[in-house]
C-alpha cells in the first residue's frame, strides 16, 4: 500500500512588500533617512507556504493575481526563489502592494 500525500493548501492575499529601515520613526509631516529597503511579500499564508516548501512539504498557495509590473515581478521572484506553488496567473495590472517603515 502507498501512502499519497496531499498538499497543504495556504489562502490568503498576496503583495510586494518594501520594508524600509530608518533610523527612527519620523514626525508627523516630516521625512526620515532611509538606510536600506528589503523587498519581500505579504501577507502571512505566502511566507507559510515558503516555509513548508523548504521543508519539502507539499504545499499550494490560493491568492490573487499579481501584475506584470515591478512590484509582480518581485512578487513572482520570491515565490520561484522559494519554491512556492501558487495558483493566481499574471495579468497586466497593477500588482498590490504593502509598505512598513522599520524604525
């Protein structure tokens, strides 16, 4: 007898993410120094599927489409570079995005 696995299946939103480090949180109507920008995604399910992949879990990522513009081009990177399996498609649109300041 064979044992089939099936996939773990992760739904949630899915968006660029830019996480800005400043040095400290600036002041109402007021700017910051930006000393570095990490891109990464949201939300929590793309990050958990990225983790079960790693370990060799099998895992499928429902979410929505991204574009074809920068922000889904990074987007499209992270998951190949982790090894996610997702289901949206490409569409030319504008692909979500989700900014954090870390101070």
């Amino acid at each position: 007898m064979t044992t089939q696995f099936n996939p773990v299946v992760c739904m949630s939103y899915l968006a660029h993410t830019a996480l800005w480090k400043v040095p400290r949180f600036p002041l109402a109507n007021h700017g910051a120094e930006v000393l570095t920008i990490e891109h990464s995604i949201a939300a929590d399910a793309p990050m958990t599927a990225a983790v079960l992949a790693a370990l060799d879990v099998p895992t499928v990522l429902l979410a929505n489409s991204v574009g074809d513009d920068t922000s889904g081009i990074e987007v499209q990177g992270w998951l190949q570079r982790h090894g996610v399996t997702i289901t949206a498609n490409v569409r030319a649109t504008r692909s979500p995005r989700a900014d954090a300041q870390l101070g």
